[in-house]
C-alpha cells in the first residue's frame, strides 16, 4: 500500500476514534508525561528527538534556548537514555518505536496528535525511528516540517539510511544544519538547499567587550563531554606526557567512559561536574584556555571519527561568546572544529602527543596571543546570540527560506571562501 492509501486510511480510523471515543490503542501506546498542561490549547508545535531533552547533553540545552518561550510545544521521543529525565514541552509523550514498522510508526503518530492543529514540525534526528516518526506527524497533521541536523548520522555515519533521509528531506520546508562543513557535506550528497542554524549562547551571557587574561599559571579546563572512551584514553595520556592537569566541566559520569573521579584525578583531570551556565561562563574566564578533544581521523576509532568528521561541538562557540577564552582542540586539524577555530582566530589544533599539547598550552598562554584572540572572540560573539533566533525560525519556516543571511557570513559556503582567498 502506498503512503497516501495508508493516510487514507489512518485518517478514516482516526475519524472513526473522535466519534466514536472508542477503539483499540494503537501498538505503540503512548507514555504520557504531562508538564504545565495535559490537553494543550489552541494550535500545537510538534518536536520529535529520538530521547530525552534536558541539561545533561547539548542537544537539549540548544533545543530549550531556541524555543525558549515558545507556548503550546508537544515533545516526541522514541526512547529514554537519562532514565525519563525530560524538561522541555508543554506535554511529552515517549512512544516506543525502536525498530518498528513504518505502518506502526504512522498510527503512533495519528494517536499522539489527535485532533489537535499543529502548526509545524520540527525533528533533531540520529535515528531512522525518530526521524520516520517526524515525517509521519507532518504527514497526519499536513504541517510543514523543519529538520535540524545537528550531528551527522548519514552522510559519514550510518545510523539513519540514506533513502529515507532522502525522501524526508525532500518533504521539508526548511533544512538546517549547524555549521558549514555540515551543511556542504549534506547539500552534496542530496542536491538539496540548506541553512545554518548554530549552537548559539544565551544572549544574556554574551560578552561585546574582550575579558581580560587570567592569573600567570592558572590551569587550563577540559570543557563538555567526551564521546569516546577512547578519546579519553588519549586525552590522559598526553596530559600525563605533558605534566599537565585540567580542570574538567562537562558529564564525567556518562556510562560509556565507565571511570571514576579517582582515576580521573589521579589522570590529571579534576571533575567539576555540569555547571549552570552563567556560572561556567563566569569560571571559563578564569582559564587561559579550554580543551575540546575530538577524533584523530586515522581510521582506528570509525564510529566516532565519522562523527568528528563533520561535528562542530557547541562548546566552542560558548566559550567564544561568552569568555572570550582561547580553544585548543586535540586530535585531527582536518575536522570543523580545528577549521573554526583556526577560520576565526580562536586557537590553534594539537595532537594527541604531549610535546605538542605542552607546546600549544604554552603558546595559548602568552600575553600577546591571550589578548589576540579575547578580542577576535570578543568581536565574533554578539553574532553567536540566540536573540531573536526563534522569531527568525518561524519566519524562516513560513517563507520555507532563511529571511536573511546573518548565519551565511558566520558560516560561510566552502566555495564562497574559496573565491574569498
């Protein structure tokens, strides 16, 4: 059966449903878990991830900036990964899909819109569920729908199949990614238009004016969380070569790293935990540099170098925007992360190796570079704001376009800084 025979029919049993208030639940019963109200009023926005969003991974605090203040939000997931720990929406349901049938994937979608108007639709997606689930509510619903690539699960990554990211795509009204090298990379392996839509930092912490350098021999900071188990691996053995130590602000504890704050510390990293943001910020300025590890591309770690090879982790731009505080990125020079920060002026890449980490932190730490790159930082930060960001989507969404180009020049096309240069 094709889809539009299939909507056909969904749509008939759901008109049998609201007349009858009857009927059987559909496989893929939702688990409700209401928040401010449990019936929402009035025409309904849809986000559908694959877990929970919250405080503990970037993705929920980038999708809770962005909506911020957003009314009448219906939040979908697929599965749980933080033990039910969800904090964004008016109303959340978990509907268990992992695996399941498109026909199922449909009548979930039909039973947790209901007879509810929905505006728009957007999806965060890394796996085939989530992402069939979007399209599903965007069809049964006939809302536009809006994908937000964050991270790469198909071009380099093999989470989601091509040909339905394809045929999803190909239904959007507006597709976005978060950085250049994304977007590029999306927009040749599907021939389709995309935008920019980065990790921006709470305008309130944002910083116009450069931040002074800190104290002579403060220690540098590890910021964010780490991926790989074997990313750590490496980290403390080239901060063991080096004779350094960091202190460490991000999710120490996840359970893929299976290492405890003892062994941390004995490894020269001091955990300091997951840190409210305007205090991290105000602690970031007292660091004379933070570290972002990422993969070495070598090929011995494929799952999370495809990862990096197309990953802009938004720790960076927060500490740009908001400490001014110069980066050092540890592992391949060739990822978008060494090219932001070497496009922008914002530090310099290293290997795992502990003569060049030693030698880089050195270099971070002098006078001259510290105040080189506060003030490009300082000059880079008020684009980086959310102010505005949401006003922007929906307008953006509504004429299926970015309404003006203020991402495009903070990220520009690979061709366009080809002719640049």
């Amino acid at each position: 059966m094709n889809d539009f025979a299939m909507l056909e029919r969904l749509a008939a049993a759901r008109d049998r449903l609201r007349a009858t208030g009857a009927g059987s639940p559909p496989p893929a019963a939702p688990a409700r878990r209401p928040f401010h109200t449990t019936t929402l009023p009035g025409p309904i926005d849809v986000m559908v991830t694959p877990g929970e969003l919250n405080d503990q991974h970037g993705t929920g605090f980038l999708v809770k900036r962005v909506f911020r203040g957003w009314r009448s939000f219906l939040s979908l997931r697929v599965r749980d990964d933080y033990g039910g720990a969800h904090d964004f929406g008016d109303e959340a349901l978990l509907l268990p899909l992992k695996d399941a049938p498109r026909r199922e994937i449909y009548r979930a979608a039909v039973a947790a819109v209901g007879d509810r108007q929905v505006r728009r639709v957007f999806a965060v997606p890394y796996t085939a569920a989530d992402l069939t689930l979007a399209m599903a509510v965007s069809d049964v619903a006939a809302a536009p729908l809006c994908v937000w690539i964050m991270d790469d699960q198909c071009v380099a990554g093999v989470q989601i199949p091509r040909p339905l990211m394809a045929e999803v795509l190909g239904r959007c009204a507006l597709r976005l990614t978060t950085h250049t090298e994304l977007r590029d990379a999306y927009e040749q392996a599907f021939g389709l238009p995309f935008a920019c839509l980065p990790a921006v930092v709470p305008g309130r912490l944002v910083r116009g004016a450069p931040t002074p350098a800190p104290v002579a021999d403060a220690r540098g900071a590890l910021l964010g969380s780490v991926w790989s188990r074997r990313w750590l691996e490496r980290l403390l053995s080239t901060l063991d070569a080096a004779r350094l130590e960091l202190d460490w602000y991000g999710n120490h504890g996840a359970p893929w790293l299976r290492i405890g704050e003892e062994e941390l510390r004995s490894g020269g990293l001091h955990p300091r935990g997951v840190v409210a943001e305007p205090e991290l910020a105000e602690r970031l300025r007292g660091h004379p540099f933070i570290v972002v590890p990422t993969g070495t591309l070598a090929g011995d770690d494929p799952e999370y170098d495809a990862l990096a090879a197309l990953s802009l982790p938004g720790r960076i731009l927060f500490a740009a925007a908001t400490a001014h505080v110069p980066v050092l990125i540890v592992g391949s020079d060739q990822t978008p992360a060494s090219a932001f920060v070497a496009r922008h002026g914002l530090g310099l890449t290293a290997p795992y190796d502990g003569a060049a980490f030693r030698a880089a932190a050195r270099e971070l730490a002098r006078p001259e570079r510290q105040v080189a790159i506060r003030r490009a930082a300082a000059a880079l930060a008020p684009s980086l704001s959310d102010d505005g960001v949401g006003e922007w989507l929906a307008a953006s969404i509504s004429v299926r376009r970015p309404v003006d180009d203020r991402f495009e020049r903070l990220f520009p096309r690979s061709t366009a800084r080809e002719e640049a240069s």
